[in-house]
C-alpha cells in the first residue's frame, strides 16, 4: 500500500524584492511524482536548494501545492480537515537539534507531540518510555536537552516524533549539522525504528554514505526528479553521480576508476568487502 | 614567523563543579607556510586550541609565543595579533551585520585604523580572493545562498591580511558541491599568497586531499602530529576515538590481508588506482 | 563569561523541593517576598533566614548556584546599600567629607541589603528547583480563571516557558559572536557611552537575526508536532495536590503567622 503518493506536484513561490513588488516566480518543485510504499525506507538525495526539502514539508503539510496533489495514507495534504491527521501520520524532524526541542527536559519534550493530540496522562508516559527506549536515550530522560551531544539531540527529537505513533518519519537533513560519531547514531536510529518498528523513512540527505540503506533512492536537481533507483543502482552511474557534483563513496569511486582502466570489476560497488572479493577474481582469473 | 605553544593548559569554570580540562599540555610548533588539518571529534579541544591562538582564550597554564614573543606579556599589542592570525569560526555567515557584503567585509580593516582607501582596497581583494563577483558587492549579505555567505564571512578575515588563517570547520552544514568549492578556494589561496592555513575539522577525508601534515586531537591532548599518511598508519586508534581514516586506507588494508602485495600508506584515490594496477599486474 | 545568569536555570536532582507542586511553590515565593517586607527586625530576618536555609537544605541545590545568582544582582544591591547608607536622615555616627551616615541609615542599609539577598536567592530556589516547563504549567493553572476575562492564559504561559529554554542558547551564541567580531578587530569596552553603544550593532543584529531564524524554526517543528494552541490539550504531567503539597501550604502559612507576629509584636 502506498503511504505516500505525489502526482504532478508542482511548487512555486513568489519572490519580491526590498518594497514588495515582484522580481520573479521561482518553480520549486516541477512536476514531481513519486511513490513510497508503507514500510519502505527511502532516502532524496541533492544539493541545497534541489528542491528536496520544500518536498518533504509538502509530506506533513506545512507546504501546500501550487498544481498536482500529495496524499499521505490516502488523504489529501491540501484539504484542511485532513491536516492533523496528516501531521500526526507523517511525522517530522528538522536539521537544527536546538531549534525543534520545546521541553526543557528530555521527557517532557517527548511528550509535547502526544499533549497535543490529546492523549491521555497515562499514556503519553507509556509512549515516552517507548519511544525513548526505541532511540536509546532512556536513560537521559530527566537530562536538559542543552547538556546532551548534536546526535543525543537529535535522537531526543526522533523520540518526540515516535511518540505521536506516526506511519511515516521524515527527516529533513537530521545529520547535516552533526559530527561523524552523531551522523552514525542518528542512522543508527533510523534504521532500527524502520527494522524494528517497521515506521515509512523518507531520509533528506547530501551525505552518500548514508543511503546506502535504503531500498530507494532518489536523486533530486533542480526541482526534478533526475535519478532513481536502489542504492547500487544509483551507486553504478557514478559520471552522472559525478556531473550533479554528489559525493561517491571512495570505494565506489575507485571501483569505477578500476573498471575504467580496464579491470573487470563490476559496477555499483559499495563496500571493501566487496571490493576485495572481486579484485580476488582479477587477480586469480 | 612561526606560533610556539609551550605546555599550554585551559581549564574551563575551575573551582566549580562543571571544572573540565579542555587542555592539557599541549605543546606545539607551527611554522611559516604551513597548511595543517587539525582533527579532533567534538569536545576534544579542537575548537577551543584555536581561540588561544589569537589571544581570545589565556591559558591557565603555559605559554604562547607568536614569532619569538609571548603573547600574553603586558606590552604585546593584542589587536595586532588579531590582524597578523586570523580567525574564522564555525558558521561564520551568522557573524555577518552590515548593510551589505562589500561593507561587511570593510569591517576588520577598518578595526585595524586603515585609512578609508587602503580598507576598501583590501576589501576588494579580498572578495576577489574567495571568488565573490562585483554584482554581489552591493547586495545584503542575507540574500546570498549558504556557500556565498559563508566566502563573504572568510573575505571579512581575509581583509585583514592576515600571516595564519585559522578555519574552524569551514565546510560545516554545507553539500559536497559548497564543501569542495570552498576548500579548492583555500587551497588556491594558500598557493597564492603562502600564508599559514590551519584547517579545522572532523573529517579526515576532506583535509587528507590538502594538507601537509595532520595534528589529531583526543581529550585535551594532541594525539597525533605528522604527515597524513603516517597519521593514517593509526586508524585502529582513530577509531577508538571516534574518528575515522579515509576509506582508502581501509580499501587497501583489506587488500593487503586478502594477500594482494600493495602498498597500504596511501591516501588518495589516484594513488590506490596506480598501486591497484601495479599490484594486479596491468 | 555570560554563564553566569543563574536565574532560569534548573538544578536537576530529587528533592522534597523538587517535587513539590509549582503553585506551591509558586504562592510560597509570593509569601516569601511579601514576608521580607513585613518583618523589619532582626528577629524577623532571623527567622526568614531560618526559613530560607531550611529550605535550601531540603532542596539539596548546592548554596554555591543561588550565590551565582547574586552576581548579577550585585551592582544593583550595591546602590541600594549606598543609598540607604547616605541619604536616610537620622542620627549621625559618622561624617565623610559632605556625607553623613546615621544610625538609621545603617539600619536601612543593612536590611535592604538582607531583603535583596533573600529575595534574589528565594526565588533562585524556586527556579532551580522547579523546570520552567513545570512553573509555566502552576503559572498558568493559577492564573487559570482569568480566561473568563479573555487572557490568552495558555500562550503566555507557553511563550515564557520557550524563551526560558532559549536563554541558555542565546547566551552561548552572544559570547560565540562576540568572540568573533573581537576576531576581526572589533572592541567591545574602550570608548566612550557612544561609541560602546555602537560597537554593540556587529554583535546584536547576528543575534537579533539568528533569534528570528530559531523562532521560525521553531514555530514550524511546533506545528509539525500538532501544536495548536491550548483547546484539545492533555497534560504529560497534570496538577495535582499530594499530601506533602497540602502539608507545604501548611508550613507556609504556620511561618506567615510567626512574620505577622514578630513583625508587629517584637518591634
């Protein structure tokens, strides 16, 4: 079933300049479709400014579109009586850790989505616990969110976000402002509440290494979608890769320098491992 | 031309209970020319050795001589230190006030007490230098995208002709494309003028490709001081701590125990395609 | 260096204080304040004293953070002290030069003083011990019945408890951007009152802007949240009165009577 559906979206906003009047019409998002599966983990990929993340806010409804329709769990995103039941579904975390933690302590901050939704006391303790434990920040749950690391933070928000009981999570850009050590705690997250709790993951992201996960990939240039595919499907046009300016994993990019030159090593790949097992075969074939 | 640190020690809120030791006992040289990565997870005094450079943190311990001279002594003219070590910091675009970019820029030369002629002189040049075309000079700096605003903020330091440029995590928040674009730039510049680049960050990738030599920090202490390659050799104990060689390293770490006879001191991929190539015999 | 501020700024462990209901501890600073301006002898501040220390033991908040607190304050207890000490008419002890300290004077001094210490550490105990999250809530189920006259109660309370949070955060970034204008060379103290004020444009339009920027990121991942004001609201954790909150009015009435008392009968 799909969770998520865009057809034709279309996103444009009017720029005006220093008194108001209007220099131009900037088109966002130019006719995009696409589909994401209940339980799927997808990741869209592209620069600042490739319209990626004006798509993910159209997914909670805090955009609306300018032409074509979004339907999360077959409600439309653009009818007002759908909004909070969209919100709650499609749930959202941010790129700034600091700008999006409300409490003041890490529990009561989980718990500002489901007082919103009005759930009753004992519950909403239930769902903090949850939810907390499935982040592995249950132990920092009397802690002040100022206290904890960019990763901790931005865990504590993924919590806050569980805790509403959402279908799907998206996360605009959660890593973008993290160290190395925080970006692998976040993914970490990610992956297990997809694993585990089989919660939809549209991952936003510009970092390579982190969509190696999921089972769809994105590619997004200027308000279109430009590629998509697998993981190692994407991974496999690296010249593409190349000309859109995304970083390739060493690995796969040494692969295809490798291939280039002449040595039959396959396309798409991303890891050592794998790389050490078909240079095995260069070697002994 | 050259920063001494001798056995420098800081310690935040002694006497309190938050008291943490952000350093401790650092001792290092740093010479003319130069072009360093300083690499260290959060939290291990990366940030914090860069302020003393400058004369913006006084150790609790030791001493910091800028050419030959201890900084701290009562007759060093502090502001002319800041001029001659320039200091840019993380996310320097939220620094950014003024009316637009050509007079944000005038700002540090200005400080210095140059006349109006010479600042705008420099200011000029050094725009030019980050890459900032003339139509950009009189917009607001808070109309240009991300990777404009933060060369508009490294222009700001440039202006003051600094001998050092220390960057603290330049790259930070920004897509591959504005990371490269502005590392290229301080590469380029560095072979242009030959100042001093310290280059702050936590991803060994991203310095491996420019600097001469890596200085890896670890709870206060410097960890590790040499060349990349050498650095490299430990990526056991980097990633005790978190941090992580370039994933060529590893690539050929692999090959090596999978029993390809390559060389593993290598740090780019060029170098891994020739030494590959070499190995497999083509 | 701007670290300092300790008013806002909870001291997390687990104590009797800690635990108690925030409209208690709400209406006992209230008491307490009014308390300091009843008694005006020695007994009275002794007792208010007693209380204060009682208290803070009970809190388990190490004495060193409410003494933080008073840093802030110091310049403004200061001129109090001085103003009392010269300007209170009275029988002279002592002249300096046109000055003249009186007997009075001292006296004044001496328990505006007290008065200021004890109100500035009495309500940091309130902070320290109590999230603001948590005083926001007694705040705004205190004020509650003000609703009827068309308050937007909730907001309010909702308003203050977000800018506490952000306090800490603008702090740091005040010291961050600072820090870097000295960088390029600004500087922040030499000058006159003028030229200070327009040293200050480099650090406050970046803080002013970057506050802009957290509020309307913030605004956004509250929505995202479902937030919408405080109709369809349930509480994560509601009011209501235990035992010891019941025996806390009690303790604070029992020492509002023995103020009234030392207050008018020991003058």
């Amino acid at each position: 079933m799909e969770i998520i559906e865009a057809k034709d979206l279309v996103f444009e906003y009017i720029r005006r300049d220093e008194e108001g009047n209007v220099e131009g019409i900037t088109c966002a998002l130019d006719h995009v479709s696409l589909d994401v599966k209940q339980g799927d983990f997808v990741a869209i990929l592209g620069h600042n400014g490739s319209g990626k993340s004006t798509f993910a806010k159209h997914i909670n409804a805090i955009l609306y579109p300018t032409e074509g329709t979004v339907w999360v769990d077959g409600k439309d995103t653009s009818r007002e009586e759908n909004l909070w039941e969209i919100r709650q579904e499609a749930g959202m975390v941010f790129q700034n850790p600091d700008n999006q933690i409300i409490g003041q302590v890490v529990e009561e901050d989980v718990g500002f989505g489901p007082e919103n939704l009005g759930v009753p006391t004992k519950e909403i303790w239930e769902r903090v616990e949850e939810s907390l434990k499935a982040v592995g920040m249950y132990e920092f749950r009397k802690h002040s969110p100022n206290k904890l690391s960019g990763g901790q933070k931005q865990r504590v928000s993924i919590a806050g976000v569980i805790a509403m009981h959402p279908k799907c999570i998206v996360l605009d850009e959660p890593t973008a402002m993290l160290d190395p050590n925080g970006r692998k705690e976040v993914i970490r997250a990610v992956r297990a509440l997809n694993d585990v709790e089989e919660i939809t993951i549209i991952l936003i992201t510009h970092y390579m290494e982190e969509i190696i996960y999921a089972n769809k990939v994105f590619v997004m240039e200027r308000g279109k979608i430009a590629m998509e595919g697998t993981p190692r499907e994407i991974f496999s046009r690296v010249e593409e890769l190349k000309a859109l300016r995304l970083d390739v994993p060493q690995v796969t990019l040494l692969s295809h320098e490798l291939r280039k030159s002449g040595l039959a090593i396959p396309e798409g790949i991303l890891t050592c491992e794998e790389l050490v097992e078909a240079l095995g075969h260069v070697a002994r074939g | 031309m050259s920063i001494i640190l001798d056995h420098v020690n800081y310690v935040y809120e002694a006497g309190t209970a938050m008291e943490f030791a952000a350093l401790k006992d650092v001792s290092l040289t740093i010479n003319e020319g130069e072009f360093i990565g300083l690499i260290g997870h959060t939290g291990s005094g990366k940030s914090t050795l860069v302020q003393h450079l400058n004369g913006l943190l006084v150790p609790t311990g030791g001493n910091i001589y800028y050419n030959g001279k201890d900084i701290h002594d009562k007759e060093y003219n502090k502001k002319e230190l800041r001029s001659r070590v320039g200091l840019v910091f993380q996310y320097p675009e939220h620094q950014l006030f003024e009316i637009d970019v050509f007079s944000d820029v005038c700002f540090g030369p200005k400080n210095l007490g140059l006349d109006r002629k010479e600042v705008e002189l420099r200011a000029y040049a050094a725009l030019k230098q980050v890459g900032i075309e003339d139509e950009y000079f009189y917009q607001s700096p808070f109309d240009l995208s991300g990777g404009q605003k933060r060369r508009v903020a490294i222009a700001g330091v440039l202006a003051m002709k600094p001998d050092v440029l220390v960057l603290d995590e330049p790259t930070a928040g920004l897509d591959p494309k504005g990371r490269d674009e502005i590392l290229d730039q301080i590469a380029g510049l560095r072979e242009e003028t030959g100042m001093t680049v310290i280059l702050v960050s936590h991803s060994m990738e991203d310095v491996a490709r420019y600097v001469g030599r890596i200085i890896v920090m670890n709870r206060g202490q410097v960890m590790f001081d040499d060349v990349p390659r050498a650095v490299f050799r430990h990526y056991r104990e980097l990633e005790e701590v978190g941090l992580a060689a370039p994933q060529v390293t590893y690539i050929m770490q692999a090959l090596r125990k999978s029993g390809l006879d390559v060389d593993t001191d290598l740090t780019t991929i060029e170098e891994a395609r020739e030494e590959i190539l070499r190995a497999v015999g083509k | 260096m701007l670290r300092d501020i300790t008013l806002g700024q909870y001291y997390q462990t687990d104590s009797v204080i800690h635990r108690l209901d925030p409209r208690v501890k709400l209406t006992a600073t209230v008491c307490y304040i009014i308390s300091l301006f009843i008694v005006d002898n020695i007994a009275g501040y002794l007792i208010a004293g007693l209380f204060l220390a009682m208290i803070i033991r009970l809190s388990k908040v190490p004495l060193k953070f409410m003494v933080r607190g008073m840093k802030s304050i110091l310049f403004l207890l200061v001129i109090a002290v001085v103003f009392n000490l010269f300007l209170t008419p009275g029988e002279v002890v002592l002249t300096f030069w046109k000055l003249k300290i009186t007997r009075e004077g001292i006296r004044l001094a001496c328990f505006m003083a007290i008065r200021l210490v004890f109100l500035i550490i009495g309500s940091s105990v309130m902070t320290l011990t109590t999230t603001p999250n948590n005083l926001t809530d007694g705040m705004e189920k205190l004020l509650g019945p003000l609703r009827h006259l068309k308050v937007p109660v909730h907001e309010i309370s909702m308003m203050m408890s977000i800018a506490l949070r952000f306090i800490p955060i603008l702090l740091e970034e005040t010291d961050k951007i600072m820090k870097a204008q000295i960088a390029r060379g600004a500087d922040f103290e030499s000058g006159n009152l003028l030229k200070k004020a327009k040293s200050l444009v480099p650090l406050l339009v970046p803080l002013f802007i970057s506050a802009f920027r957290r509020a309307n990121d913030l605004a956004m991942a509250m929505e995202a949240r479902c937030y919408r004001g405080g109709e369809h609201r349930t509480k994560m954790k509601p009011l209501i009165y235990q035992k010891r909150d019941r025996m806390a009015y009690g303790v604070l009435a029992l020492y509002l009577a023995v103020c009234v008392a030392v207050g008018r009968i020991l003058l």
